[in-house]
C-alpha cells in the first residue's frame, strides 16, 4: 500500500497526462468547429481546460484507487504488521 506522498507522486504524472490530453482535444475542437488559427484554438483550449480539470481530476483519482483496490488485501498467510500486539 502507497505512503500518503508516494500516492501523490503516483497521482501526479497520471494527472499531468490527463491534462494535458485535454487540452490537446480542446484545441483541436475550437480549430475544426470555430475556424480559429492554432494559436488562438491553444490558447482556448488552455482556458476551457483549466475549469474542466475539476471534472477530470477526481476521474483519475477514481481510476488509481480502483486499480490499487487489491492491494489492501494481504495474501494468506502473510503477517500483518501490528497484528495481535
């Protein structure tokens, strides 16, 4: 099981990534459906993307804590530290 800060260092490039691939969508939404130049659909899609980061967040967060679901199980007949103390 992950540390609170071994979690967030998990959790960071997950969400790096998942921002960043919404801006990229972002971007190429604005450029094919409002006619904007590239420099104009980043720069929209970098304003669009920062609001709905709230949304894609705890999406990840979800995801990582239902792949590590498991990992809270100890196997049969590991010990478990503080057991019986």
């Amino acid at each position: 099981m992950l540390t609170s800060s071994q979690a967030r260092l998990a959790y960071l490039p997950a969400a790096l990534f998942a921002q960043a691939l919404l801006v990229a969508v972002v971007a190429a939404f604005l450029h094919q459906w409002f006619a904007l130049d590239g420099k104009q659909a980043w720069l929209m899609a970098g304003v669009v993307s920062v609001p709905a980061a709230m949304l894609v967040l705890p999406a990840v967060g979800a995801l990582l804590a239902w792949l590590s679901r498991d990992h809270i199980i100890p196997f049969t007949g590991e010990k478990i530290p503080g057991a019986g103390q």
